[in-house]
C-alpha cells in the first residue's frame, strides 16, 4: 500500500503543476480600460478569435481542479498505507 501512495503523491504533484499552469496560461475576462478608451469595437470575429482554445482552457482548468480536490480528500484519509 506504501507503493500506492507514493504514487498518489506524484499524481498530485503533477496534477498541481499543471494546473499551475494551465492557470497561468489564461487571459483575463475584461478588456479593462484601455479597450474602452481607444474605441476598439469588438466584432464577431475579434470575440471569438481563438476560442476553442479558451474553452479548452476552461474545461482543463475545471477537470484538474477537481482532481486536485478529490486527491487531497483521498491522500488525507486516515487509511493504513
């Protein structure tokens, strides 16, 4: 069982650095001001340039997340290892 958590830990750890990254690798929500202030319209096409990559983004943000979550419930378990 000792084997098995050792490989939980380096799953976790794994999972932390991307999820890290994955993070990082985001663009912000808002435009800010200086959308606002040049006039920059946002067209249909501007808004949903490279999107698929954004919601790919998204989805793997939510998936890591929640393995994350689930690992650190199951590594801190009072179990026999």
């Amino acid at each position: 069982m000792a084997v098995l958590k050792t490989v939980l830990v380096i799953v976790y750890a794994i999972i932390c650095i991307a999820l890290t990254i994955v993070v990082l690798m985001q663009e912000g929500k808002s435009a800010g001001l200086t959308g606002s202030i040049s006039g920059m319209a946002d067209t249909y096409w501007g808004k949903n340039k490279g999107r698929s990559m954004e919601g790919a983004m998204e989805k793997s943000t939510r998936i890591l997340a929640i393995l994350f979550i689930v690992l650190s419930v199951v590594l801190n378990l009072n179990l026999n290892w």
